[in-house]
C-alpha cells in the first residue's frame, strides 16, 4: 500500500475546525499567499504528531510537547530533498506554532499559551553565494537554447527575484526604450530596470525564434502572455527555472561552481555585488534591486569587501 503523504493524513474534526478558522483568520488579516498556505500545514504536521502520541485536545498540549516537536524536527529528514531541515525551515515550523497559539488564546480555544514561554536558538544565516563574473561566463557558454539566456537575462542581468521573473508578461518588456518593468515586486512595488544591448538581443532571440515553439493554436492558455513559457505554453514557474539553471550549472563541467549552491537568488545576489564592484553607487543598486530601505542593500558592501579580502 502506498505510504500517505503529510498533506494526505486526516486529523480530528476539532483540530481541522481550529486549522480552517486560522487560514481564514490569516486570509482576513492579510497574510501573503504563501504564508497562508505554509503557516497550516507546519501546525498540521504538529498537530499530527500530537495525535500519535495521542493528544487530542489543545488543552492538553504542553510546552514539553512542543519541546519535543522541535527536537523531532531537528533530526527528521527533509521531504523535498536529501538531507535534514535547515534551520531556517525549522524556525518556520516554530513561527507557524507562535501564530497558531496566539490565534486560539485570541479565541478562548486555550487558557494559557505553551510556546509563549518557550526560546529557541535563532537560524544560522549561511553566507550569500555569489559567482564570479568568470563563473556566469560560464554559465552562458553552456546555454543550448534561447531560453537559457533569457534565464540569465532576467535572473542575473536584471536582477529579478525569483517571483518577479516568473510573473514576467511580454507587454513587461520594452524592447525599444531598453526597459524591463516589474509591475508587482516585493510588497507591491513597481520598479523600471533598464537592459543592456546584450540582455535585449537574448530576450528578443527568445520571444521571435523560440517562444512560439511552447504555444499552440488549438488551445489558448490562461498563462499564454508570461514571457517565460514551459513546453505546454503555460507559465514556466520558479522550480522549473531553478532545474534548468542548476543543468547548466551541470553543462559547465566546472567543479568548483558544480561544487556551490547555485539558486535563482544567487544570481541575483551577483548582480549585484558586480554592480557595486564597478562602482556602481549603494543608492543605484537599491534602485535596480527594489530593496525598500537602503539597510536591505549594503549587506552586498559586506560581501564585496569579504571578496577582496580573498584576492
């Protein structure tokens, strides 16, 4: 019989009940789409946990038992991927607990709050990966189609996060003018990034000889505007960016970038730490970022002098 997954497993109706009410208590406060969805699935896992040991009552939940969880997620292996749980995941896990109990003693479900008590070590930050300029030289060498360099264009020439590129829609790019427009960024804001010749001819190489390749005339798709296209012409969405960047990583067959932790973000990270290396001033890279307050930018002052240290 096939194993259920996390998502899969019932739990009792008191706790289901608690769960809906604080999603829709999220939704009405305004949390982001991902929040919503993430913040009740890491307390349904708990949850689950509770009722193995046979805890069906949020009113027999201790603080123990929370320790116990956070232990638990210490040493349980990652789902997605080989390994454990970053200490970022797990202080997400603890987070979603933090909001989920304040929700019941908002709402009288619990006379006193288990976790309110409760300190947990803060996550390591790892240290920003940022490639060489030779490295991403690298990297486009090894692209087979227009779309790598598109991928490239966007995520290290624009310096797109990894949602904004994906949001992309062709009437986004002004060709013309050089302009690349980033209608919903983080929290809302709209930002005008400017191309370089080499960004608008890999773009444009992408939109005219091979984009049409992924649409048909058979079937119009709801996502049929997003620049950036999978093979059955819908929105190519941030795992499969990220997979296709991490084959060309794989193309080089350079063992010290094979050997890094390459992301989308990563290369982000790069632009603009190139940027700010060829003078560039803090003020311009915030700008071409969209970082909302200057402090978000000079982490990447850091990084540069940590690289010339090195040299």
């Amino acid at each position: 019989m096939k194993e259920l997954t996390r998502s899969q497993i019932t739990i009792n109706s008191r706790y289901q009940t608690a769960l809906d009410k604080f999603k829709s208590n999220l939704i009405s406060l305004g949390y982001n789409k991902g929040s919503i969805g993430m913040l009740p699935s890491c307390v349904k896992d708990f949850l689950i946990q509770q009722e193995q040991k046979g805890i069906f009552n949020f009113q027999n939940i201790q603080s123990s038992d929370i320790k116990e969880y956070y232990e638990h997620l210490n040493i349980r292996p990652n789902l997605r991927r080989k390994g454990a749980l970053s200490s970022v995941m797990i202080s997400h896990y603890i987070y979603s607990l933090r909001v989920f109990f304040a929700f019941l003693e908002a709402n009288k479900h619990i006379k006193t709050n288990p976790i309110s008590a409760l300190t947990f070590p803060r996550p390591q930050s790892r240290e920003r990966e940022v490639l060489t300029v030779e490295e991403i030289q690298l990297l486009y060498e090894a692209s087979e189609t227009y779309i790598d360099k598109a991928l490239l264009g966007i995520f290290y020439g624009c310096g797109l996060r990894r949602t904004e590129g994906v949001k992309l829609d062709i009437k986004d790019i002004n060709f013309r003018d050089g302009l690349l427009y980033v209608r919903e960024g983080k929290n809302s804001k709209r930002r005008v990034v400017p191309m370089t010749k080499r960004i608008i001819e890999d773009l444009k190489n992408y939109l005219h000889k091979e984009r049409h390749k992924y649409t048909t005339q058979k079937k119009r798709h709801k996502n049929q505007d997003a620049f950036l296209l999978n093979q059955i012409g819908n929105r190519m969405d941030g795992d499969k960016c990220n997979r296709r960047l991490k084959e060309l990583v794989s193309l080089t067959d350079n063992s010290e970038l094979m050997n890094k932790e390459i992301s989308l973000h990563c290369l982000r990270h790069s632009i603009a730490t190139h940027l700010l290396e060829n003078g560039m001033s803090l003020e311009m890279v915030k700008d071409f970022l969209g970082h909302s307050v200057l402090e978000s930018t000079m982490i990447y002052t850091r990084i540069t002098d940590k690289l010339k240290k090195r040299l």
